[in-house]
C-alpha cells in the first residue's frame, strides 16, 4: 500500500518516462526497507490516512536514498543503467521526493530541522565508514549509532510528528535501528564484528541486547515485532 502510494507520488510530479524508471528500479532495490515498520508504527495513530501514507512514502523516499547512496559508495548498484552516470542524479531525486512529501505530510519545520540534523550526522558516519580499514568497539559503535541510530530516528520524527509519541519516538527508532543494524551485522559475518577482538566483540554485542531489553520494557507492538527478527542473532539459542 505504502509502496503503490509512493509510486503515485512519483507519477504526479511528472518527472518524464526515463526518470520514473530509474526511480522505480531505486525503488525496487530499496525494498522492503523501511515499508513494514512504518506501517506497523503509524497503524495505532489517529492520523487522517493520506497523511499517514504520506508520511510512510516520504521515509521510503529516505530510505532509497540512503540505500542508493551506499550502494554507489560499495560498487553494488547494478539496478541503474551506468550508475556512475545516472546514480547521483537519481539520489538527487529521490531525496528532493522525500522533502517534498514530507511537506505534505504535515511535518513541522522544526521537526524537519531535526530530521535533516539526523540525517546529517548518519552520512557523516557514513563517510567515516568508508575511510575505516581496522575496527575497534569504539568505531563499531559510532557506526552504528550515526549511520543507522540517527538514520532511524529521523524516520520516527516523520512518522510521529505531533502525537503522543512526537517526544520518545524518535528514541525509540534510534535504538531500534541500532539493534537491527548489530543484528544484521551479525547474521552477514560483516567485518564490523568479525574483525573486533574477543572482549571488544562481546561489548558491542551486549549493547546491543541492552537496548534491545530497554526496548521490550516499552511494551509496543511495533517494536515487538521489530526485535522479533533480531534475537536470533543476538540471543541465540544454546545448541
């Protein structure tokens, strides 16, 4: 549903056929990406529901983005025609789409500050990341809380601006983000945890299960099922 309305979005800003496609190839390689989530955080909302839709796209748009930018970076986009070429200009429209929704979902300016504060400090980690060759728990953990911790709470100020949870959201999605980024980690033998030392390894990943704990203490739904993917990495069970 989330993904049909951002598509529609794309088709009204009549950016012309060979755009569209090459966002829609973005689009596609993105998910689901952030879909699921942002649709089972706003589903106890009681937000009109073109405003919820708006809001879910604007953070998918985000995500592409985001999505297109590391896949450039790591020589992994191979859904673009010559993406050396193409890519930045579909990452520059994929983020000017994720502004211009925003817009529309009734986000104030002083949230969208915020958000594009967190999404500042995510490409700042981001970058970092690309000049790191040796990984310590102090490197891991800037990574994670920059690069997916800020990235994701930029998604809960979108999705929760002006409702109950407009303050702790935002905290919540960053420890969330957190933890799914360890998990992920994890499960792919990334070098971010392979390359850390036995005692720097149990630290990050013990970190990790605490925000996860904190986060259970919530009792919501939405981050229920969120942690529900990450414990086989993070609390395995004993064979």
């Amino acid at each position: 549903m989330i993904f049909q309305h951002a598509l529609r979005i794309v088709s009204r800003s009549e950016l012309g056929d060979e755009a569209e496609r090459e966002i829609l190839r973005a689009l596609e390689a993105a998910r689901p990406g952030n879909l699921a989530f942002s649709y089972l955080a706003t589903a106890g909302l009681e937000l009109p529901r073109e405003l919820v839709l708006n809001r879910c796209a604007a953070n998918f748009f985000g995500y592409a983005c985001i999505n297109l930018t590391d896949d450039l970076s790591d020589g992994d986009c191979t859904y673009l025609p010559e993406p050396a070429r193409t890519g930045p200009t579909v990452q520059y429209l994929l983020q000017n789409l994720f502004a211009a929704t925003m817009v529309k979902a009734s986000i104030p300016a002083d949230t969208i500050a915020h958000v594009a504060a967190d999404l500042l400090a995510a490409g700042a980690a981001q970058l970092a990341e690309t000049r790191t060759t040796e990984w310590n728990y102090a490197r891991s953990r800037a990574l994670a809380e920059g690069g997916a911790g800020r990235q994701w709470a930029a998604y809960g100020r979108v999705l929760f601006a002006a409702t109950p949870l407009d303050e702790r959201g935002p905290r919540l999605t960053h420890d969330l983000g957190i933890v799914g980024h360890v998990a992920r980690d994890v499960e792919s033998n990334d070098v971010r945890i392979t390359s850390l030392t036995e005692d720097d390894r149990n630290r990050f990943l013990d970190w990790a299960r605490m925000l996860s704990r904190n986060l259970r203490e919530e009792n919501l739904e939405w981050i229920e099922l969120g942690l529900r993917s990450t414990d086989r990495a993070l609390c395995p069970r004993p064979r």
